[in-house]
C-alpha cells in the first residue's frame, strides 16, 4: 500500500484597504487547493483568483484585516509493508 501525504502551508498577510494582490509562499497544484479567510471567514472561490504564487483578490481587503491562506501541495509517497 502507499501512502501519499500533503503538505500544508499557511501564509499571513494584513490588508491595507488598497492591495489586491499577494505572494504565495508555495505554488498550489490546482486553484481548489488553496483556502482563503479573511478574519477567520472563508472567502468564495469567486472573490479571489490564483495563478502561480499570486493571489488575487476582486476587492482590496479592508485596513487591518487578517488574510489567512492555506496552500495543500503533494508531500512524500511512502509505501507501507
């Protein structure tokens, strides 16, 4: 049997009202691979975008909120004896 794992990572940023775009700290294999809060409320699909590392939001987040992303990209395979 193998195995496959994911690994999560999670970036942080702080909107400035202005801002739209952001960097990714890991390429997501697929746009559903990726989970956007903004002050702990996941975000519609259709209010941001992603291609490569840059997220894009519709709507610049308000001054001082929390923008929480979550990218799961494939870990190791281990095969289990």
């Amino acid at each position: 049997m193998i195995c496959k794992f994911q690994t999560t990572k999670v970036d942080r940023f702080v909107g400035d009202g202005a801002n739209t775009i952001f960097t990714l700290s890991a390429t997501p294999p697929t746009a559903n691979s990726v989970i956007v809060n903004i002050d702990g409320i996941n975000q519609l699909k259709g209010s941001y975008s992603v291609a490569g590392t840059t997220l894009t939001f519709t709507e610049a987040p308000y001054n001082g909120s929390y923008i929480d992303v979550y990218t799961f990209t494939d870990g190791a395979a281990y095969q289990i004896v």
